[in-house]
C-alpha cells in the first residue's frame, strides 16, 4: 500500500506543471545553444552595416532584429547562452567537487580538520561577493577560466556547510558504527555509506547554483569584470546594449529574456527536485 502511494505520488509529481515547466525551458534552451552551429551556420559575428539596428519582427532573416554592428540578436543569443550555460555548469561542478570532498573531511573526522574548514569558512563567508569578485580580477585578470574558477571559490563554502551538517547527523548512525566495528575503511564509509546518503540535498542546491551563477556571470561580464567582451555572452550584449535602451531596446531585451527564461527553468526544476526528494514526502508547499 504504500509502495503505491509512493509511486502514485511520484507520477503526480512527474506531470505536475513545475516539472513541465522547468524541464521543457531547460531543455528548448540548452537544445538551442547545443546545436547553434546548425541554427546559424553564419555564426554571431557576423557584419552587416547596411541592416543595422534593424527592429525586431520586421525582417524574416532578422527575427529579433540586429545590434549596432548589424549582426543577428537571435544568433548571438543562441550563440551566447554557450558562455553562460558552461559557466553556471562548470563552476558548480567544481564547487561541489571541493565542497562536498572538505565538508565530509570536516565532518568525519572533527578536531583539528573541521576547525581548519570551517574557520577558513566563515572568513570566506564574511566576504561580500563584489569585494571578492573585484579583489580576485585585480588580482589574477578577467576571462572566462578565471570567471569560474571565481565563481568556484566563492560557493564551495555552501556545499561543505551542508555537507558537514549532514555527515555529523550520519556519523553516529548504526549502520556507521557497524561499519566501524568491523574494521571498515575510513574512505569506504565516507565514500560508500556516507556519500550516498547526501546526494539528495546537494544535487537540489547544484540546480539552484546553476541558475544563481549564470546570473552572476552575466552580472560580472555587464560590470567588465568577467568574460572577454569579445566573446558572445548574455552578460556582455546587455552591456554592450545599456547605450541603446531608448533607440534600440531589443539588443538589450532579448538577452535579458533569455537569463530570464533559463534560470526560471533551472529553479523551477530545482524546487520539484527538492520536493521529489524530500524524504518525508511531503512538499515545502
């Protein structure tokens, strides 16, 4: 009976609106830029002066019309969303990485190692990311390798927080302490019976990272702190449009769609996540 329940309630939630939502704009959206090549072949920098500034809507070969260079809006926000797309992905991927590896150090074996982690945590955490973002630049340059590596170090923090909470609940669990007891491995319980129980949380807060770092790219490339201007990004054509809001809105509109729709789908996917993964069935709602 309650296996049903269970399964009956898993394929409610698999039709659900949210999950509709967030999969379908995720999906259309990272379809789009994965086979861009194919969609516009011209490429996104491609130059055309005499259709410059073209408004949207008014010429087929220009749906969402063309910037002050005359190159196409839909081909370089197509051609874009591979900037941020693979920022957001790779920055979370290596902070969970790092975080995830320190919060199960910190957590296992306590004392001396989780005073170091969590210290350098909280110095870490006292940090506002601009301060951070602006000292890091300065230091090290803009581009995009350093943009992630940035947005790593700056979000490993949340992943060894939670992780260190979780292990710290776990590790005077029976099933840990047996392990123990007949002389289990330090490394095989962190990695085969710890590891697996934490999955849940950190891949709901991963798909929320997603959608939290792809803004803030697009916000370090719009300050000039990110990704090389030359590089099609949905952060650097909101820049590049900022002059042209008056005259010519949609440079700058479209791009903001596209952020807008992406992390829209990204959280909607993360939220169904964290209720489909809640372990006492219920939603948050």
């Amino acid at each position: 009976m309650a296996a049903k329940t269970s399964s009956s309630l898993l394929f409610s939630r698999l039709f659900s609106l949210e999950f509709i939502l967030g999969v379908g704009l995720t999906a259309i959206i990272c379809l789009a830029v994965l086979f861009s090549g194919l969609l516009f072949p011209g490429g996104a920098d491609k130059i055309d002066l005499m259709a410059r500034l073209t408004p949207p809507f008014t010429n087929m070969s220009h749906i969402f019309g063309t910037d002050p260079l005359g190159r196409d809006v839909l081909a370089r926000v197509v051609t874009g969303g591979k900037i941020s797309l693979l920022v957001g992905f790779v920055s979370v991927a290596g902070a969970v990485v790092v975080g995830v590896i320190m919060g199960l150090i910190a957590g296992y074996y306590r004392g001396f190692w989780d005073m170091v982690v969590m210290r350098f945590a909280d110095v870490q955490l006292a940090l506002p990311f601009i301060l951070l973002a602006i000292t890091f630049i300065a230091i090290v340059g803009g581009g995009l390798m350093n943009t992630i590596i940035l947005l790593i170090v700056s979000q490993w923090v949340q992943y060894a927080r939670l992780v260190r909470g979780s292990v710290l609940a776990l590790r005077e669990r029976e099933f840990i302490l047996s392990a123990r007891a007949i002389g289990v491995k330090d490394w095989r319980i962190i990695f085969q019976h710890l590891l697996p129980n934490l999955l849940g949380p950190v891949i709901v807060l991963m798909t929320l990272n997603v959608a939290n770092n792809i803004l803030l790219e697009s916000s370090l490339t719009f300050l000039g702190l990110g990704v090389d201007p030359t590089i099609p990004s949905w952060g650097g054509m909101l820049a590049d449009g900022r002059t042209y809001l008056q005259t010519a809105w949609w440079v700058s509109l479209f791009p903001g769609l596209a952020i807008l729709l992406t992390v829209l789908g990204l959280n909607l996917l993360g939220d169904w996540l964290r209720d489909s993964l809640d372990p006492t069935g219920r939603t948050s709602r």
